[in-house]
C-alpha cells in the first residue's frame, strides 16, 4: 500500500486558539466541520483545514491509509467505513492539490 | 475540509532590513524611509519573537538587503529557528560563490528585479549600466545552486506592452516564476506617478494579456497580485482571503523595526524589537479596518466587491487619503458588472 507523505515544501500552522475551541466543541456535542484549526501553504495554494483535517495531516508521515484510518479511528467516534471514505476523499485532495505525495 | 479560518498570527513577513541601496530606481518605495537599522543582537531577539510568535517565513527586502552587513548570519539564524526563508534583491551581488552561500545560509527562494526584457531599457529604469547583464547572471547562479528562482518585475509605463517578452525571457532564463507587481504609488513611486504609472483601461488591457499568459504558460508560473483582477473573473479560488493580502496573511517590517501593515502603507502599527506581534496582529485598529474594508464609491453595487475588496488598499490610501475608497487603478464605473476573462 502507498506511503503517505506531506510534501516537504507545505508551510503550515496549527492555529493554537481555534484548536482549543474545537476542542472545547467536540466535547460538547457541537458541529465542529466548519472551524479551522490549521492552516497549510504550498507555492500559491492555501487551504484551512478542521479538526479532522489536522488530524488526518499530521498523520501524513510515511504511514499508508490503513495507518491513518486506525489511528483517527482510536481518536474520534465516527464509524470505520465513514472515517475512511472522508479520510480518502481528503487525501485525494491533497494530492490533487500536491499537498502530499505518495510513495511505494 | 476547508474552512475560514481568522489567523493567530502572519504567515509572512516581509522585512526591509536595511534601506542602503547600489540602485537608483525610479519607482523606489523606500529611498526616502528611514536608514536607521537595528543593531545585530536586537535583530536576532526580533527573529526569534517573529518564530515564537508563530510566522512560517520571512522575506527579506530593502533596500538591496544584501549590503546588509549581517544578512547571511540572520537568514541562517531564522532558518535554523525552521522559519521558510527568502529574498527579493537586484542580483548585483550574487555571483556562483555567494549564489552557494546563500543556499547554506537557508534561503529557499530568491527573487531577482528585472523589469524589462531589454537590457537598455532595464539598466536605465534601474539607474546602473550592466545591471540587467549581471541580473541574469544571477538567475541562474542561484538555480545552480538549488534555490527556487523569481523574477520581480513592476508593471509600469517601460514595460506594460511586454507581457509576452517578459514571459518568453523569464522562460528561456528558466525562473520557476514571473511575478507582476502591480505599481504602487510609494516613495519615488508616487512622485513619478505621472511619468510611470498607467491609466485604469491601461492597467486592464495589462490584466487582460497578463492572465492569458497565465492560462497559456504551463512552464512557469505567472503571478498576480493584484485583487482587481477579479473585475476579469480572474478568482484565485485557492486563496483564504479576498482583496489585498496585506494584515490579512502577511506584515511589513522596517529597517529600524517598525511594523506597517504593508511596505506601501506607511502606517506604523507597532515596533517588533518593543511590541508582541500577535498582540498588533489582534488589536491593531488599522489592521482591524483593512480586514473589515467598506465601499465606497462606485464600488457600492459592484458585483466583484466581495472578490476585491476595493482593491489594492496602499493605492487607494495613497492617492485619495481612504483605504475605502476604490483603487484609482480600477476600470470599472459606477453600476458596472464586470466581465469573464
């Protein structure tokens, strides 16, 4: 299976105050899709990304999607086979984007 | 995934560290600003805020920063604090051994100002024969090296009609990009206004050949800065913010350490060697009004407001004394809808 990397050139932040407010909403129960808690620079390109988001991009570090998928699943109380359809279509993304690459 | 997000603090800073020059360009933003720098041990305690305060990189300018006697210490300084390095210079002084020392220092990126394709016409803009020669030079000592190559060219009356030479010679030099700055009335910018700068349907006809050339070139990338484009329906739908950058993604810092929201806006909002940046970037009340800009004008009822935000804030606080009002460089006209590329 591939490898998942972040591609070395991505300049990027975690967003220390919108971390803790996710935080402090995921506890709660809330709705958290739409509060950005990093935020990720490549060339031209930007992108905010949510909790899950975050999540899934730290994990980008050589693991393969299955890697990613059963550690996220340790973390967040979502069912198996929705967290790695949103995990795929994400990493898709980011590839398309060329946040990340893929290695063999 | 992507979500709006109000940052904790800039990603960039662009930092004129000294203001010496061996150039005498016409449009200089900073030729008349101030020459007092910081001392070395007061620059590097600044650095070191900017990295804890969490920028991701610095730009170095001037000035000609490399006159700076410290430049190369403080640029391998903040890279090793992890801070993305880089520079806009004119070249004059990077040969193959300093293109090699600039790579050890950090830099990731150097930007080269050529404003013109024709050696003649470049040299004379700049104020010093053989500078275009040694510009290119430069260009490509720096890619030997394994640093990322820009070309910095200001759009203006000498160059308006090239965009297609300035492409092909950005092209054939093989810099990974071309970036046209759009002219900023600043400094020696603003007392050659006249001579210099080009009229709104100008300036559109520029956007116009300028973001066909971005479609066309898949070799290099060519770069727009300025938020009017979007009166062409040029939206750069990758972008978190709209309008002008400027308080919103990045901050200017001056040679003597002063903080202004851009290099064009000589608005000082803070000091960096007395001042906690995240507190400026939070509280500062022109930062505030530049996030939250209202229209004005003829860009009341304008369906592009809500992609420029008036335009470029330093021109309209320039030349009419409101960062509200819209940019003198838009086309557009009172109730006007504007129109795809």
């Amino acid at each position: 299976m591939l490898k998942i990397q972040r591609n070395p050139n991505v300049m990027w932040r975690e967003e220390s105050d919108a971390l803790a407010d996710a935080q402090v909403g995921l506890d709660r129960g809330d709705d958290i899709e739409e509060v950005g808690t990093a935020v990720l620079f490549s060339g031209g390109a930007m992108l905010s990304i949510n909790l899950l988001g975050t999540e899934i991009w730290k994990l980008c570090d050589g693991r393969n999607m299955d890697g990613i998928v059963k550690e996220l699943f340790e973390q967040f109380d979502v069912q198996e086979e929705v967290l790695r359809a949103d995990v795929q279509a994400f990493l898709e993304d980011l590839l398309k984007k060329g946040f990340i690459t893929h290695e063999e | 995934m992507k979500n709006e997000i109000m940052l904790e603090a800039p990603i960039t800073i662009n930092w004129a560290i000294n203001n010496s020059c061996n150039f005498a360009c016409r449009h200089c933003y900073s030729r008349n600003d101030t020459h007092d720098e910081l001392a070395r041990d007061v620059l590097f305690s600044c650095i070191e805020k900017v990295a804890k305060a969490g920028v991701l990189s610095i730009n170095f300018g001037g000035g000609e920063p490399l006159l700076h006697p410290y430049l190369l210490d403080i640029a391998s300084f903040a890279s090793g604090l992890g801070l993305r390095v880089s520079m806009n210079s004119n070249g004059w002084l990077i040969d193959a051994p300093m293109a090699a020392t600039l790579k050890a220092a950090g830099f990731t990126k150097i930007g080269i100002s050529i404003d013109s394709h024709l050696p003649e016409t470049h040299d004379s803009f700049r104020g010093m024969p053989g500078s275009h020669a040694r510009a290119v030079a430069a260009l490509g000592h720096i890619s030997a090296v394994g640093i990322a190559t820009s070309i910095s060219t200001v759009i203006c009356r000498i160059n308006n009609a090239s965009v297609k030479d300035l492409v092909s010679f950005a092209l054939d030099n093989r810099a990974g990009q071309i970036n046209f700055h759009n002219f900023k009335c600043s400094g020696l910018g603003l007392s050659n206004k006249d001579e210099l700068d080009l009229s709104p349907e100008e300036w559109k006809v520029f956007y116009r050949s300028a973001l066909a050339a971005k479609e066309r070139e898949k070799g290099i990338d060519v770069s727009l800065d300025d938020p009017i484009i979007a009166l062409l329906g040029a939206r750069d739908t990758s972008s978190m913010v709209k309008g002008s950058v400027c308080g919103k993604l990045s901050l200017n810092i001056k040679s003597n350490g002063d903080i202004t929201p851009c290099g064009f806006i000589p608005v000082v909002i803070g000091n960096i060697s007395t001042d906690d940046l995240r507190q400026v970037w939070r509280e500062s009340t022109v930062l505030d009004r530049m996030r939250n800009k209202k229209p004005t004008g003829k860009c009341s009822g304008c369906s592009k407001y809500e992609d420029c935000l008036g335009g470029c804030t330093a021109r309209a606080l320039a030349l009419t004394g409101d960062m509200n009002n819209p940019d003198p460089h838009c086309w557009g006209t009172e109730g006007s809808e504007s129109e795809s590329q």
